[in-house]
C-alpha cells in the first residue's frame, strides 16, 4: 500500500479507506453515467476535523481529490478525474443544530436533503429547495451544485436558502463563510453565493447553515389537460400575468403523459391530452381561495379539457405521481435516459417546444419534456439505446442543438444540473475566454493548486482539449459494444 | 431465460448470465435505491448500496473485476430485504441479480473456511431436513436444560453476540409438529366449501410451533378445510441466500410436487412466501410459475376471503411492524394491518419506518452480527419511541431478530405472529 | 455635479467605463448616485468614476418578470417604469442600483422576501484593468459557470465595476399596509418580532427602532391579498401607519454609526452591550446599526463585539475612522483578500 493510503488508513482506520481497485468500481460515476472515471482510493471521515486532516494530508501529497454526497449529479461534478482520491461525505449527517425561533438549522453535508425537513416536520418547519432526488441527495451536494427543483418558482433555489458554512479549503484550512444571522460582515462579498454552484472546486463545506421555512397553512394542488402545448404555456403566461406566484407550475407534453400512463407510475392523466400542467397554490387559507380562483379562471380562459383540484394529502401526492415518475417512466422507454437541463425566457417556451421539436425530428431522436413551466427550465428527455452508436451520436447532436437554441433564445445551458464534465464543451455557447478567465482567476483564488476537482465546472483554457480527453458519450458507446 | 428440465442442474446457462446483466442495464444510477438500503444508512458506502452492488455486480459481467473476492464482502453484507425494489422507479429485479451473481461466485469460487463449510453444511444438511432439524432443536433443549449453553458461553465457545441472540429453546410441547393431512372445521362453524394447504417451512415449526397451530386454528374457525402436505420441504430461501441454488431447486421441485393437488397454498411466513412467489425464476420452468401464483401470505388470502370468524379480545397497545419479505418482496402491506383493526381492543401504533429491515434476513444475524445488531438496534429505537407493548410481525426470522433485541435492550414488549392475535375466543 | 477632489469622470456608455480604467492611471472610487459616499472609508487621491449617467433601462421583460438595467438605473426611475406591468424589485435600498447592490444594505437573510442576492441574475462589468466581462445570465435560473456577479453583492464596488445588472423582479403585491407599534419595552417588543417572524407569510418588512432610552417600536409592511393583510394586522392587533421604513440610522452630531449582525434571539444580549443614548435600528433577518455618541463609545461596543465574536463595522463617522471592524474569520478574510489581489491587482478599485 502507497504511504499515502497508509497514512490516510492511520487517520480514519482500515473501514473508512477503501483502496481495493475492484470495490472501488462503485465509484466510477454519479448520476451522469457517460464519463466514468476509477478513483485512486475513497475516504470516508465523519467530522470536520477529519476532513481537515485528510485534506491537509493529499494537499501535503499534491493528490487530486473530490468531495462527493448521494452522487446523484446528473453531471459528472463527482466523478474523481485522473486518479483523484473521492473524499466521501455520506457519514456526515448529524444535524448539528435546529434553531426553532430563529428558523435555521446546522447541518454536516451528507445530511439528506429530506431528512432535514423530517427533522423538523415536527417544529412546523421545512427545508425549501426540493430538487427531484430530495430523497437521497444531501445538503453538501445541494450547496455545491446550487440546486434547485418544482418549487423553485415561488421559493428560489439553493443559494436563496443558504445563510453560511464552514469550509475546508484545498489545503487543509478553514474558512467561515457567511453566518446564521444574515450573510456576513457589512462591507464583505457575499462568499457563501460565491461558493454555492461552484460544484466543490472551491473547498469542502463541512458545516452548513440554512434556513428553514414555515409550513404554508394551505396547499391546493391543481391537475389542467389540454389540447395543445401551445394552450398549456399559455395558461402558464396568464398565471403569472396575474401575478400569481404558485409554488410549482409544471408541464408535461403529450409523449411523456403516454409513457407515464403506459407505466406503473399511472396517474390517470388523460392520454389524448397534448399537455398537462400542475399548479401548485400554498399560503394562507384566506387568501388561497381567491388565487384558486384566478387559476381556474386561467384554466377555463385557454380550454382545459379537464381540470382536478386536491387539497389533501393523498390527493395531492396522485396529481403529483405521474410528475414525480415521469423520468422513471421515461427511462423505461429504452436503454438510456439523456436527461436534458436548459433555460429559456419564460416568454419564449413556446418558441424553445417548436424548435425542439423540430431538432428531434432532423435527428429522428424520440423526444418528450417535462418542465417546470415557471422558471422557463426544460428538461427534454431523449429514450436511446446507448449500444446503438449511431443512435447515440444523434442524440448527443440533438442535445447540443437544443442547448444552443436555448442560448439563442437568451437563456442558459443549465437551469440546475450543473456543467461538471457533461456540458465543459458547451460553456463556450454562453461565455467568452475573457468571462472563463474571470471565472478560472476567481477559482484560484480558493483553490491554486487546482487539487480539489479538477477538471470541473470550467473547461480548460484550450478549446479542444477537453473532447480529446472525455469523448462525450463515446465511453458508453465502447463499454457496450464490447460488452453487451 | 434457460428452461432446465433437470432441476438439479445449479449452472444457469449462458443466456441467462447474458440475462442477468441485461437486467443491471436495467439501474440508470438515479440512486433513490439509497435511502431504503439499511446497510447504506448504517454505512454510508456506495458499494454497501444497491445501486453500487448493482454497479460492481454488472462490472464482474463485464469481466472489469479483476478478484471478485474484493466485492464479494458487499455482496454478503446485503440483507436481500428487497427495500431497494421497492423505491427503484426503472423496476430493476435487484433479488434476481443478486442471487444469480452470488450464485455464479458460489459456483466458480466456492467459498473456503470452516464458517463457510459450516453454514452450508447446516444449511443442507440440518435446515433443510425437517426430521434432523427436529432432532437438533431436541438435542438443544436437552443442552440447555443441562445447562450446557451457560457453560458453552462461559467456557467462549458460543459467541456472546450468538449466546444473545438465542432465544431459549421452546419445549417439546411447543415444537410438536401439526399432523400432516387433512383437518376439518370443528363443529359449529360454517365450512366455506374451500381447502387451502398449509406451507410448513422449516424454522417456524421448532422456533414457534404455537404460530403453526394458531394458523390452523384461524383457518379451521373461518370455515376453511386445511390440507398439511406430508411430503413438503423447506422452501429453500436460505439455501438461495447463500448462492446454493441447485440445492434450493431440488426443494422447490419437491414442493411443487407435494402441493400439485392444492389450489391455493397458504404460508405465514414472510420469507417463505416470497421465495416459493419465485419459484418460476428459481425453475424456469411453467409447474414452478404455476406454483407461485397458488401461494398466499397468510394475512393474504384472510383479507381477501374475510374474516368470518371474529378474533379474541386483546386490550394491548401494538405496533405492526413490515417483513422485508412481506412488504418489498411481495407487495403485502395492507392486509395484516386490515386484518389487525379487527381485533376487540387491539390499539395499532404508528411507528417510525416500519418497512424497514429489522437485520434478521435470515441468517444474516449469525453471519454479520455488527451489522445486524446496529440495524436492529435502529429497529428497537423506533419501537421503542411508539410506547408499545407488543410487536407484530409475520416472519420467524423478523420475530427472532426483535425478541432478541428488545430482551437486550431491556424493553417490556413481546413479539407475536398477527396470525395469533386472530384466534377466536376459545 | 460636485466631486470630493477635482479629479471626476462622468461615463456617457457603458464602453468608456473600459476606456477610462485602461486610459487613466492611478486609484479609482466608484461613485454612483453619490449617496453613500460618507459611509465608505476615505478615498484619498483616487479619481472618482461617476457612473450616473449610465441611467438606462436597457431591456424590460414584463411577462419575463427579468430586466436589464444600466448601473446608474436609480431605483425611483425603475420603480415607474415597473409599475405599469404590476411589478416590483422587492428590495431595500434606494440611490442607483449599481450602489445599491454594491453596499447590499440589509444582507443575505433579509426577512419576508428575497434579498439582493437572489435578484441578481448576472452582469456585464470591467476589471479594474479596463477588460469587459460577463457573469451569470438574464435567465431566472441559471447554474452555468460560477456566480461571480454574486461578489457585487457587498463589494462596495471594489472587486470590479458592475455596468450592466440582469434582475429578476417580482408581481407587486395587491396590497400592503405599514404598521407601527410604539411605546414597547424590550420584552414585548422582542416576544412581537419573534411571533411575526414565526408566521408563514411574514410582513415583507420589519424592523425595531430602539432609542437610548429602551423605549422600542416594532414596525414593519405587510404585503399580499386584501383579505390576508387585514388578517395578519387583526390577530396581531397591529396598528396601521403610513409608511415608516428606514433603511439606516442618521449619524448623531459628533457620533458615529456601527452595522453588524445579530439573530432576534441575540437581541437581549445585544441591548445589553449597549450604552445609554445609543439608538438601534435592528432589521428582522439580522443587519443593525447603531448610532453612538462619541467615538469612545464605539471602540467601547466594537471591543465588546469581538469578545462575543460578532462581526460589526464602523460605517459612519469621521472619514479616517471609518471600516474599522472586529476581528474577522482569518478563512474568509484570506479569500476576501485574495479574490481583491486576484480581480484588482494592483489595487485601483477604492
């Protein structure tokens, strides 16, 4: 055993540092299973002191290293690149602390996001941001990847819920970002947003502060069908028009209604809708009532076919099945699920269906979408067989395209599954080498020796590189050829 | 699938191999598997996941593992609680790959080591053969009334952590087995014109011989006619567990035959019943198919007929807690609960996370009994905080593992089978 | 237009803001509507970069609820243009929004609503070295690259000159009355702070002005349907009040003005800390300020601050004295310092 393991088995004992090269297959990827890479070893403290002594000691090493959660990314942000040793969080999940009166909680990062709102369901209280995998993924990847989920319409994303964190810098020291009451001295920049999205390049945050909400009195949960997706993303204009802020406004197309209902995952939506959207209303019961009304005011307005309403729980939770199954119906479809991210004006949704659409027929690529309607975040989802080489490549071209037409449309290339290693190519559709600059200055500053993730969240300075080192999609395409 | 006729033969072909690895291809590494896994919780390790199981178990297809000895220590520390099926949104057959890899690892590098030896002797040799079961649990008892298992825990040749789980070996009385055959409802009940047969299993019969006759007599009481096979056997559960599938296949075969005639096979317990559902997978052939869709959990095939037969009075608060087996292996979640409202007096707590494993899965407690007792411990936590004074749950392995603890732990409450809470009064 | 020293430039567009840092040597303050000026710590010799008269609205996107706004944008001005499409930028502050996203006067967990933070979606902005750059997107979510623009928030326009702000505005509520609760002592007013807080629709503002006397006043805005706000002030008993929010405190004649930060449940300790005629203006969410007498007094609540860890600065008061804080984290002063070294090299940016 190298003296570097040796050390690292020293500091945390001989079960909290795997370094077999066959178990440690377990962690080639995350979510993203198109780049997978083997780490060197992966360590698994349980304190932030622990964190600290191992951080110092790979520093010391100059050793390459990831932070990781639930590794449900869909990105890549977790994938140890170039033997990197995978500091492993998913022991940290104490909650340190609930602060009923002052409505925050201090958690460690392997803290499932879930589990915080479990913690304090009792108190009245929650945690906001609930991104799809709520149930497995933890607060340090949330903080990490800024992520964000249906409810972020209304409630924003991660970095809108984060108050501060401890944080243990590449090489071994700490920093205090932020802090419960409020974000931090008067006359100093907002560190905490700085860090939240950097998707672990910056440091390890060991110690989390967030905020916690207040339980909404009433929740009234709205199911409308249409004729067409042009009458759905409508109605989404009218709600919001009337300057209504529903906590969830999510739309399914017609292709996705088909596939869900076609598996165990029937929600009873109706299958000759061309789309489905979900309002969701929370706030107080007297005024609840008034916004429902205007909802199905705007419902009737643009033609619903149908329109349910649930204001309990399990009525609520079978509006919410189908939406909640959708990309598991979806992967059912076929052997490989390309789940899309991008961000158009909420203006232009309708432009963004046409055009992707029209790019999944050039490709004759099977394309459905889930989106959540409100913040103009789509999700086109392509089915493919990924042992099929030439039916990967024109998945991968339509996804490009269809990521370039949300740029086009003055949107984002990612609305909340980050850039890790899936979209490095595509970061030049939205920034400059001047703005990467910037941006890889800023990184430098946390983090000089480019040890902690590298090869993450920016792509390197020369443009090429980059496809050369991870062909995108073309390490699937070999694994099954030779394999399958 | 390979359909083999020859139901001793242990190597699957390789179009099932190729099978199984097209279900691994099944997992698209979304990881909601991750919060159900009990070892994940108590670990934290990807590979002690289903989803990083599954993950190095499709690399070993693969042929990228290059000593599968290094992830064979995660594929054993698995409680085969099926927890993971049940939140897997693609509906990836985690049991199904688990039990054919460990099967094949069994085969190409059969484990060596005196415990290894030990368990499949045990395993084969005793479990398996219901009269030298019999005679073992006599001799137990004899052992014990001698006093020998205080001395065997003094002298440390019983392990502490086994001395404790060991419950004491019930009385002759109690492991009478039921007489094998056809019994009728007594007198005074309306027969209901239907016969079921009674799936004995092999555990149950020593372990709580009082469940069986509770059985029995519910049946008897609803108006049900009960045939007790004599020929039957041991389901073969524990012997696919432990990568021994030509063994359990001979089982399985012989209880298809023993129960050709039944229409409906009735069992109470939970491992039992979901092993003998898989039958077709276990066989491959359409008898074992065929069997599979005859069997019921006891609570089951009760709810679905009807009680007509109202239980005794039982003023006692209770918590139900699920079966892996039962409730991810078999989709039965309702129907115990249902049958349990009926009970007089019965008062059914809520506690936290009742589909969790309890870490009994068999012989999971004797062969990992760190891990084991963690998961039981979290299991006694959470009993503990719903302020019950009796525990139910419809396994005997599950009934062992949460006695045990509770005795351990210095807890008041008893386990029962539901089943004996439905005896009418006498 | 007047001017500190004699050395001003007034940008005409966005481009000479480039031209001027690349063409002019030496130290720079940013200057935008010029209002808070005396609460930024002496400039000296540095050239004043005034940034008023990039005033336009360069995009407004009503049905987007986004818009694109020059630096110079004064909050009155877009607040007029918003009001026809029903919608507002709902936060504090008041002068130029490049000034009043720079000195971010409330923070992070400004209460009841978003906070500066999250309405700031990205931004074209200059280095100090004159090069052009962009950050974040016009999108309401965006997670592409990292959120530089997040470090305007707070910089007090020293890291990089911000030209250009994407924000992200919200429907203007219905309705929304102030209210005002005077004549408290510091437990009533501390017991009415935490049940508001605790509601799960909070008032959108709310604020305790507490003179050295200990007499207090909770007051604040609530925001939302008819039906909700007249709700809210009816089990609360609240009395209505024209509006009456204050974003900071006036310096007394001869005394000085300290900001810090402090959790509501902390307040007791705070009102402790502090000597006779000192008033505060504490913001639920956490920011404060207090005004002290004498210069004596501050270093006195300054010291006994850092003993509790505290992070409080001096923000108003005698030019030479002003920035003077408590000890800070060494972690975030190190990459504060270091983001400075990095973004302004040689330190143009005062």
């Amino acid at each position: 055993m190298p003296s570097l393991e040796r050390d690292l088995v020293r500091l945390l004992g001989d079960r909290r540092v795997l370094t077999s090269p066959d178990a440690l297959l377990a962690w080639e990827c995350d979510g993203f299973t198109v780049h997978k890479s083997r780490p060197r070893a992966v360590v698994l403290p349980e304190s932030t002191a622990e964190v600290q002594a191992v951080v110092r000691l790979l520093y010391a090493a100059k050793v390459p290293f990831v932070p990781r959660g639930a590794g449900t990314c869909l990105s890549g942000g977790p994938t140890a690149r170039g033997d990197a040793i995978v500091v492993d969080l998913c022991r940290m999940k104490k909650v340190l602390q609930i602060a009923t009166a002052d409505m925050f909680a201090v958690v460690q990062p392997g803290v499932v996001n879930a589990d915080l709102t479990a913690a304090v369901k009792h108190l009245g209280l929650h945690y906001a941001p609930d991104p799809s995998s709520q149930t497995v993924c933890t607060i340090g990847g949330n903080f990490a990847e800024n992520s964000g989920g249906p409810h972020c319409f209304k409630y924003g994303m991660t970095q809108d819920h984060v108050l501060g964190a401890r944080v243990v810098l590449p090489d071994g020291s700490l920093a205090v970002l932020g802090s419960p009451a409020g974000s931090r001295l008067p006359g100093a920049p907002d560190l905490t947003a700085l860090f939240c999205g950097s998707e672990g390049t910056f440091g390890i945050a060991t110690e989390i502060t967030v905020r916690l909400c207040r339980d909404q009195q009433t929740v009234r949960t709205m199911l409308g069908s249409f004729a067409s997706m042009t009458a759905a993303c409508r109605t989404v204009s009218d709600i919001v028009a009337a300057g209504l802020v529903p906590a969830a406004l999510e739309i399914l197309d017609q292709a996705t209604i088909r596939a869900v209902e076609a598996s165990v995952y029937r929600a009873g939506y109706p299958a000759d809708a061309a789309a489905v959207l979900l309002v969701e209303l929370d706030g107080p019961a007297v005024a609840l009532a008034e916004e429902a009304a205007e909802v199905h005011a705007a419902f009737a307005h643009n033609g619903a076919l149908r329109v349910e309403e649930a204001t309990d729980p399990a009525n609520r939770k079978r509006l919410w099945k189908g939406r909640k199954g959708a990309f598991g119906a979806m992967g059912r479809l076929n052997t490989d699920l390309y789940v899309l991210d991008g961000v158009v004006p909420r203006t232009q949704l309708e432009a963004a269906l046409q055009g992707i659409a029209a790019i999944g027929a050039k490709h004759g690529v099977l394309l459905t979408n889930v989106f959540h309607a409100g913040d103009g975040n789509l999700h086109p989802n392509i089915s493919y067989d990924g042992r099929d080489a030439a039916q990967t490549a024109r998945t991968i071209a339509a996804g490009h395209e269809i990521l370039q037409l949300c740029v086009d449309l003055g949107g984002s290339i990612s609305g909340e599954h980050g850039i890790g290693t899936e979209k490095l190519d595509h970061f030049r559709m939205m920034y400059d080498d001047t703005d990467l600059a910037v941006m890889a200055k800023v990184r430098a500053v946390w983090n000089p020796d480019d040890l902690c993730n590298p090869g993450k969240a920016l792509p390197s300075r020369s443009a090429c590189a980059e496809s050369a080192k991870w062909p995108a999609m073309t390490a699937r395409i070999l694994r099954d050829e030779g394999h399958a | 699938m390979a359909v083999s006729s020859d139901c001793r033969s242990s190597a699957p072909g390789a179009s099932a191999d190729a099978d199984v690895y097209a279900r691994t291809l099944d997992c698209v590494h979304c990881g909601l598997c991750l919060p159900a896994c009990p070892t994940h919780q108590v670990l934290g390790v990807e590979a002690d996941s289903p989803r990083g199981r599954i993950y190095l178990m499709r690399a070993l297809a693969e042929g990228r593992v290059q000593d599968p000895a290094a992830i064979r220590p995660f594929l054993d520390r698995c409680l085969d609680c099926r927890a993971c099926e049940t939140a897997c949104p693609s509906g990836v057959k985690y049991g199904e790959i688990l039990e054919s890899t460990k099967a094949k690892l069994e085969q190409e590098r059969p484990q060596r080591g005196l415990r290894a030896f030990l368990v499949r002797f045990l395993l084969w040799h005793v479990v398996a053969r219901q009269r030298r079961l019999r005679a073992m649990f006599a001799l137990a008892r004899g052992a014990e009334v001698l006093g020998l298992r205080w001395l065997a825990t003094k002298l440390r040749l019983l392990p502490a952590h086994m001395a404790r789980l060991l419950p004491p070996v019930p009385s002759a009385a109690e492991r009478r087995p039921l007489r094998p055959g056809l019994h009728h409802p007594p007198a005074g009940v309306t027969p209901r014109g239907k016969r079921v047969a009674l799936f004995t299993g092999c555990i149950m019969e020593p372990m709580f011989g009082r469940v069986h006759r509770a059985t029995l007599q519910v049946l008897l009481a609803n108006g049900f006619e009960v045939e007790v096979p004599a020929a039957q056997r041991c389901c073969g559960a524990l012997l696919v567990h432990a990568g021994m599938p030509g063994p359990a296949r001979q089982l399985a075969a012989a209880n298809v035959r023993a129960f050709a005639d039944a229409d409906v096979v009735v069992n109470n317990s939970a491992g039992c019943g979901c092993a003998m559902k898989e039958y077709g997978h276990l066989l491959g052939t359409a008898d074992g198919a065929a069997f599979a869709t005859k069997c019921r959990d006891i609570s089951e095939f009760l709810a679905a007929e009807g009680l007509s037969a109202t239980p005794a009075e039982c003023r006692t608060k209770a918590a139900y807690d699920d079966p892996c087996h039962l409730c991810h292996g078999q989709g039965v979640r309702a129907q115990p609960r249902q049958l349990l409202a009926q009970v007089p007096g019965l008062e059914l707590a809520a506690h936290d996370k009742p589909e969790d494993c309890c870490g009994s899965a068999g012989i999971y407690n004797l062969l990992q009994p760190e891990l084991a007792g963690e998961i039981g411990r979290r299991k006694i936590e959470s009993l503990a905080k719903a302020g019950i004074d009796l525990v139910l749950t419809g396994n005997p392995g599950c009934m062992l593992q949460i006695d045990s603890h509770l005795r351990a732990a210095g807890h008041k409450a008893r386990v029962r089978h539901p089943i004996e809470l439905l005896v009418p009064p006498s | 237009m007047t001017s500190p020293t004699d050395r001003c430039v007034v940008v005409d567009d966005v481009a000479a803001v480039a031209t001027c840092l690349r063409d002019r040597p030496g130290r720079v303050r940013l200057r935008g509507g010029g209002s808070r000026q005396d609460r930024l710590a002496a400039a000296g010799d540095a050239t004043v970069l005034d940034l008023s008269r990039l005033a336009s609205i360069v995009r407004l996107d009503g049905p987007d609820q986004t818009c694109t706004v020059e630096c110079g944008v004064r909050r009155e001005h877009l607040d007029q243009e918003l009001a026809p499409h029903g919608l507002e930028l709902p936060c504090v502050g008041g002068g130029t929004l490049g000034g009043l996203f720079a000195s971010d006067p409330i923070g992070a967990s400004t209460f009841g609503g978003p906070s500066p933070r999250s309405l700031l979606l990205g931004m074209d902005a200059v280095l100090a070295d004159g090069t052009p750059f962009r950050s974040g997107a016009r999108v309401v979510k965006s997670v592409a690259g990292f959120d530089v623009h997040k470090l305007l928030v707070g910089s007090e326009g020293r890291l990089f000159v911000a030209t250009r702000l994407h924000l992200r505005l919200k429907p203007a509520p219905r309705t929304s009355q102030w209210f005002a609760m005077p004549g408290l002592d510091d437990a009533r007013a501390l017991a009415l702070v935490q049940t508001l807080q605790q509601e799960p629709v909070a008032p959108t503002r709310l604020q305790v002005r507490r003179a050295g006397t200990g007499d207090c006043t909770v007051q604040g805005r609530v925001a939302g349907r008819a039906a909700f706000v007249l709700d809210l002030l009816r089990r609360h008993g609240l009395r209505e009040c024209a509006p009456c929010g204050l974003d900071h405190l006036p310096a007394p004649t001869g005394g000085e003005v300290v900001a810090g930060i402090t959790l509501s449940s902390a307040l007791p300790d705070l009102w402790r800390l502090l000597p006779p005629q000192a008033d505060l203006l504490w913001h639920a969410g956490g920011r404060y300020e207090v005004a002290l007498p004498t210069p004596v007094a501050t270093d006195d609540l300054l010291r006994a601050l850092a003993a509790r860890g505290d992070h409080a600065i001096l923000v108003h008061g005698d030019s030479a004295r002003r920035g003077r804080l408590t000890p800070h984290d060494p972690g975030h002063q190190r990459i504060h310092t270091g983001l400075k070294a990095t973004l302004d090299p040689h330190g143009r940016l005062v």
